[in-house]
C-alpha cells in the first residue's frame, strides 16, 4: 500500500535564525519530506522583518508574523509600533507575533514589557490579525490583558501552564501551540492537558531551533521533527497520526487564514 502522505503545519519556527544559515535549503527538504506544508515564522525584533519577508518571498511554505518579543527589550524602541503599523500595511502577515510577557528572566523591565505587549496587542486588533503570544511566568497576566481587551484571537506558544489556564485560554477562543516538551515522560500535566483538551484548540509547532524533542534532545531543533511531537499526542489521544495532523493544520488554517 502506499506510504500515507501527511499535511502539517508547524505554527512556530524561527527559521531565519543565523543557525540554519548553514543547510537553510536542506532544512527546508527534509520539512518537505516530513509532511510540513506550512512553516508560521514569527519575528523577534525589528531586524528580523527583512529576513522574515525574504524567506516568504522565495518559500511559499513560510508564513510571516511579525512582532517583538519580549526577551528582545533592549533592541526594541516605542517608535518601531509605528514601523510595524506601517509595515503591515505593506507586507502579508498570518499574524502579529512574537509578542507576550516574561517574567522569567529578572533583568527584563515589567513595564516596558507590558507596554509593547498591549500596543501590539492593540495593533492586532486593528489589522484584524491573530496574535502568537510568549508567556513565561506570566500566564495569567497575559490571559487577563487580552481578556480586558477583548476582540483578539490567537495562539500561546509553547504552553506550560495548569489545566485552569488552559480552560481560560479556551474560553477566549485561544489555542495552545505545543512541541518539544511533551514528548518527554516526565511532562506528566503537559501530557494530561494535551491528551484531553479539545482538539480544535490544538497547535503544533517546533520552536526551531529551540526546544527539541526526548529523541533529538542536544540537537538543533528544526521543523521535520514535529513529526515526533505529532506521534506522541496521537498515541496520548488515542487516536492515528493521520487524523491528527489533519485536524491540526485545519486549526492552523483556520486561525492563521492561509490558502
């Protein structure tokens, strides 16, 4: 019989970072190989728009979000929301992103943080655009905000938080983007959330390079290792890969709003 031919979509990638430089073109093969139809790359900072631009330019798998992150503080200025207001208004996005709070790492001014976070916030809003949300120590903070808000939709990344932040999240129409971390054993909430939740809120996504999954763990993570990811939550749900997949890049295709 013939080998069964998946579509995912692998909602995070930072796939212009310098550590692809290398074998960029055979990177993107081996995703190609994997199944990966669509590759969601989100900004970090302002320098990285260009580069974002020019992958979508010359992949038609890439889909760009562009944002600023908030581990990225010291390269970001108040003036840069104007640039990116200006630059979506000339550049295809699926989203506003990466954006969120982290509170994390000490040395990361709250305030400013919350500042860019709720201008850009805003600015999604505006353009009508998802938003793909950093929360670091900050879950509930970050919930709170977009539910003040209002009107917004979009993805948490990376999701570490409790069944309760989960369910808050679904009640305002999020989804959890998950990847590398719940492929290992000891990731036993991860592992009951994902298994549980409703797949319509379900992303994944890789987080490359970071965050590799249990059986590449040390390795630069890329997006043809989803496929791990992908195999672990279809064995906790229950039920094959194949469903799986296409239940996740609907998802993906519905919130992002690509062809």
């Amino acid at each position: 019989m013939p080998r069964t031919v998946l579509e995912l979509t692998d909602s995070h990638a930072h796939i212009d970072d310098a550590s692809f430089a290398p074998d960029r073109d055979a990177m993107f093969e081996r995703a190609r190989d994997a199944g990966i139809r669509h590759i969601v790359v989100p900004a970090i900072d302002r320098a990285s728009w260009p580069r974002i631009a020019a992958l979508a330019a010359n992949h038609a798998c890439v889909l760009p979000a562009y944002g600023m992150h908030p581990m990225y503080l010291d390269e970001h200025r108040p003036g840069h929301l104007d640039v990116l207001t200006a630059w979506l208004k000339t550049h295809r996005a699926v989203a506003v992103g990466e954006i969120g709070l982290d509170y994390f790492l000490p040395e990361l001014d709250v305030e400013q943080q919350r500042f860019y976070f709720q201008q850009q916030l805003q600015i999604a809003r505006d353009f009508d655009l998802p938003v793909i949300v950093h929360a670091r120590r900050a879950m509930d903070e970050v919930t709170s905000t977009m539910r003040r808000m209002g009107g917004l939709r979009g993805v948490v990344h990376s999701f570490s938080g409790s069944q309760q932040q989960a369910e808050r999240l679904w009640e305002l129409g999020f989804h959890l983007g998950i990847g590398g971390p719940v492929t290992y054993e000891r990731a036993q909430r991860l592992r009951h959330i994902v298994a549980t939740m409703p797949v319509e809120r379900l992303l994944l996504e890789t987080d490359a390079p970071d965050q590799p999954g249990a059986c590449h763990r040390g390795e630069r993570n890329e997006p043809s290792n989803m496929v791990e990811v992908l195999h672990v939550i279809a064995e906790l749900r229950g039920v094959s890969p194949e469903v799986l997949a296409e239940a996740t890049t609907r998802n993906a295709r519905n919130l992002f709003r690509f062809d």
